[in-house]
C-alpha cells in the first residue's frame, strides 16, 4: 500500500504496521526490534520523526526490547552523540563500532540498561576482542569528539550542506528527495523526478567518477542503487563543504541532459 505524502497523512503506518507484523510473521515469542535511526546502506534516509515514540510504545506493550543500531549514525554523526536522540525516545540497548575507532579497526561496543546488562550470563570472547591499541584510538576518539564538539559542527555544517542540496534539488532535472541529520545525506538521482524512476547505472557511475576525479567521493546506496550518500569526516568546515556542494552541482548539471 501507497501513501503519496507519507506520515503524517499516512497516520503513521510504517510504525503501526510492526502490530500487525507482531501477530502474524512472528512466533509471538520476539526478543528484540533492531533499527537504524537513519538508514546507512540504504540511502541515508532518516525515520519520520513520530517513528520511534510510536514503536517504543508498542514495544513496551509486548515487552519486546529495542535495539538501536547506532554503527553509522553514532559518534556525533546526526548532531547528536546517538542518532536517536534525535527522537526523543530511549532505547534499551545501542551497538556502535567504526567511528568510535577514529579510523582504526576492529572496534566495537554494546550499551544496554542495567537491568539487561546484569542478565547477561556470559563469558565474552572474541578473536579481536580487547585490543588494547584499538581501545586506546576509542577513548581518544570519543575525547577529541567531545572536546572539539563535533556532534555540534556535524549539525551545523549538515544543516548548511542539507539547505545547499535542496536548493541543488529545485534546479536540477535529476536531483530528488534530498533528506537526512547532520553529516548523514543522502537523495536520489532520477531520470523522471514526476515518476521518480531511478536513474541507471551508467548514470550513478558517471557521476562518481567524475567527483573523484575532481578530488571528492561519495558513495551510493538504496534499494536501487540509485541514492547518493555524503557523509564526510566530522570535522569538515563549511568551506570545505562548500567545494564538495560545488563539484557536485557543476557533475549533476553536466549529466543530468
């Protein structure tokens, strides 16, 4: 089923459809609901902002923990320390890896309430757990995140950069759905913005290569393969932002005829 505007006037089905999912795909014995804020892989789309409170809530009807996976969206990506913050909700546990590190791999860590915590029968082993070169980059990492107040640069240059790509959007043939929180961007690149049919391929390809070989990358992702996803290092001024925004428009105008 279709809803032409999405939430609100689709009185929010992408949340309550999970009742419906609950009594009928389910056993009815579910330990957890794991999400992303804001979708990576899939195109950097954020979750409409009633999203969570409204799933929360169901949750907590079927005693059904949440799960928040904060991998991408964590470490002052979105603005926010955790990307669901932005939504006012609390989770009952948070997995986060990859920019807790700083750059360096293998990272990773789970935060969960007390009372999940303590329930937690264990041992823990890992190949790779306890490196204790990668905890040393973690504990630097999240010291230069807070004390250079990323999280902060992050919302206020994403919001800049989100503004330039709207504007980007209503002049270009090709450019669309232009969304996302802090430095996690992402929209698509069309053929038909009426339809919004995918752009091709050879057209995603194009455009990448011709951004790298004018000095700046991107990546891609959605179901079809067809969003443009930006998300450059915290520390990214607006100066800088504004070269990646002007190489970018310069490409789409040359391929979007």
């Amino acid at each position: 089923m279709g809803y032409k505007n999405g939430p609100p006037d689709c009185n929010w089905a992408c949340a309550n459809y999970i009742r419906h999912m609950l009594k009928t795909e389910t056993t009815k014995n579910v330990a957890a609901f794991i999400a992303e804020p804001i979708l990576g892989v899939g195109g950097c789309i954020p979750a409409p902002k009633e999203y969570f409170k409204i799933v929360k809530e169901i949750l907590l009807t079927e005693n059904i923990l949440l799960v928040v996976d904060e991998v991408q969206s964590g470490n002052g990506r979105t603005g926010k320390f955790f990307g669901i913050e932005n939504y006012g909700i609390e989770p009952d546990v948070i997995t986060i890896a990859k920019g807790l590190g700083g750059g360096l791999l293998p990272i990773g860590a789970v935060i969960s309430k007390s009372e999940i915590a303590d329930k937690h029968l264990g041992p823990d082993f890992s190949t790779f757990g306890g490196n204790p070169l990668s905890c040393l980059a973690a504990l630097a990492s999240l010291k230069v995140i807070k004390e250079e107040d990323l999280a902060g640069n992050a919302a206020r240059v994403g919001d800049y950069m989100i503004k330039r790509l709207e504007e980007i959007e209503r002049e270009s043939k090709i450019v669309d759905g232009v969304e996302g929180m802090g430095l996690m961007i992402g929209m698509e690149i069309v053929v038909d913005k009426e339809k919004r049919t995918p752009a091709t391929n050879d057209t995603l390809t194009r455009i990448m290569n011709e951004m790298a070989a004018d000095g700046v990358l991107i990546g891609r992702g959605g179901l079809y393969y067809n969003r443009i996803r930006m998300e450059p290092p915290l520390c990214i001024t607006r100066d800088e932002a504004d070269r990646v925004l002007n190489v970018f428009e310069e490409v789409v105008k040359k391929n979007q005829n």
